[in-house]
C-alpha cells in the first residue's frame, strides 16, 4: 500500500508540473510586427517616386510588441527577394533602434525629418541613398513579395556607419539576433 501512495504522490506531482509548464508556454507572447498602414498591398503613399514610378514614397507606420528579454535595441529592414538582380534589392535599413522605443511613425524613413528615434541609422539602401526607398517592381512583372522585418538584438549599437552595404548589416544584425517578426506585402505596377 505504501508504494501505491508513493506511486499516486509522484504521478500527482509530475501532473502538476505538466499543467504548470503548459500554463507557463501557454502564458508567453510572440514577438510580434504590425501595421496600421499595410493590408497585403502597398498603395500610392507607400510607392518609390523613382525608376518610373510615381508614389508619395512614404515609410509606413510600423509597431512590435513582446520583445524578448535581453533586447538592447532594434532594427528594421525591408527586402524584396523578387527583384530581377539575382540578389533581391533592400530597400529600408534601420539599426539601433533603442530598445523602449516599439513604433515608427508613417514617414519615418525619410533622412531629412526627424521622425527617426534619436541614435537610429538608416544606412544604405540598394539606391544607394540612405532611408526608406519604396517598392518599384519593372512593369508587367508578377507581384513581388516585400519582407518588412524588426530583430530584437542584443546590443544597444551594432557598431557600423550609415555606409555599411545592407549585406554587412545584415551579417551584424543576425550576429546579434535573438528575436524577429515580419510582414510581407506585395506591389505589382
């Protein structure tokens, strides 16, 4: 009898740790990228006003909440994988972000307001020019796909110029990787 009470104590113990490891999993949130400007496709204020496109070429509006413990900044990129270069094309990258600072304002990515948090760097796109640059595909091209993505990292700086190719950004920043989340929104002319 004294076994099947200690049997019955342990299997009631392991339930309860069961239930409280659910509980705990069930309980943490997922990093997480929204905007209130994107809804599958970007429209006219969002569009380059270059390459024969002609839109307002406006960053949009971009907020993440429930970023890991340990985050020390954020940054941001915006890609498109479709781009006819073999390579895709960056359009947007934003790094030290400060880690109490969870939105963008739509037209942030312009490098002549200063609508950016203090300490951020936009640094160069595939433009060549720093700040957000818009989507253009070539006409009569199927939709590309843009992949609008926030990193939780951690480190405050990730110690770069504003020079840096979005390829060295891009190795940095998964160097210093702990959490992303993204978007994808699509752009046809």
């Amino acid at each position: 009898m004294a076994d099947f009470c200690v049997m019955k104590n342990k299997i009631l113990i392991m339930t309860l740790c069961f239930v409280t490891s659910i509980s705990y999993c069930t309980s943490a949130q997922t990093f997480t990228l929204t905007s209130q400007d994107l809804s599958g496709q970007f429209t006219g204020k969002f569009i380059a006003n270059t390459f024969g496109c002609n839109g307002d070429n406006k960053s949009p509006q971009l907020a993440w909440s429930n970023a890991p413990a340990g985050t020390k900044s954020f940054a941001i990129t915006m890609y498109d994988p479709d781009a006819p270069t073999g390579s895709g094309w960056w359009h947007w990258v934003v790094f030290n972000i400060p880690a109490n600072i969870y939105e963008l304002k739509q037209g942030a990515g312009n490098a002549t307001t200063q609508l950016m948090p203090d300490g951020a760097i936009q640094s160069l796109t595939d433009f060549g020019t720093t700040g957000y640059g818009g989507p253009c595909p070539p006409e009569n091209d199927n939709p590309h796909a843009y992949i609008i993505t926030v990193y939780a990292l951690k480190t405050a700086n990730l110690g770069i110029a504003k020079t840096a190719s979005p390829a060295l950004v891009g190795f940095i920043i998964n160097q210093n990787l702990l959490a992303k989340a993204s978007l994808i929104v699509y752009s046809k002319r």
